[in-house]
C-alpha cells in the first residue's frame, strides 16, 4: 500500500482470552471461560500509515466501551455513544465491567486470577 499512496487504518482485537483446562492432568487444553481476568486479558492493535512511532498503552480497557473507540476512532458521533474517557489514551476508564456467560455484568476487578506458572 505505501508503493500506491493509499492510507489505511485498521484496528484488531480477540473477542475473548484462553483459560486452560483439565490442568494438571495428563490431556490439557485451553477453550473459553469467564471466571478469571485471564479470560478477558485481549490483544488490542491499531495501525494506521501515517503512524510515527509504536506506543503500548497500559490503561485497562473493556469491550462494552468499544462503541466509545470505534465513534472516537472513526469521527462517528451518535447521541446514544457517550465517551467517558478517551480510548487511546493512559486515562483510567472507572471501574471496568465484563460481560459473563449468563449475559450478567460483572466487576472485572471481583474476578479470580489464574497464573499460568511454566515448571
């Protein structure tokens, strides 16, 4: 695309993280859950051709608040979005809530963890 002169700007992201399985036991495996942190720990990139530099921001960030980044990202403004932070930024978000299984929403900071340990 840089030989054409055409800009871009993509953004990527998981729609959920891994817990392992049966640990411990001789057939391991990793599938989704939703009990620990782990669970919603993402990868989240965005690129765009005119980037000058890389820049890790370490701010916790949740999918429910996507809404917010995509109007953010885009220029998109609809009066049902109304960003509390910006996304793409170190500011804190609040409390940061995740959906679980059951459809509930849940305090991302009341779940487990579950450390993934290499003997």
């Amino acid at each position: 695309m840089q030989n054409s002169g055409d800009t871009f700007s993509l953004t990527y992201f998981s729609d959920h993280g891994l817990a392992f399985k049966e640990r411990g036991k001789e057939v391991q495996y990793l599938a989704h859950d939703d009990k620990f942190q782990q669970n919603f720990q993402v990868p989240f990139m965005v690129l765009s051709s005119d980037d000058k530099a890389h820049k890790v921001i370490k701010a916790q960030r949740s999918a429910n608040d996507f809404l917010s980044f995509f109007s953010q990202w885009t220029g998109i403004q609809a009066a049902e979005i109304t960003p509390r932070y910006r996304f793409i930024s170190e500011q804190k978000a609040g409390p940061v809530y995740i959906t679980n299984f059951q459809l509930q929403k849940v305090d991302y900071a009341h779940l487990g963890t579950d450390e993934f340990t290499v003997n």
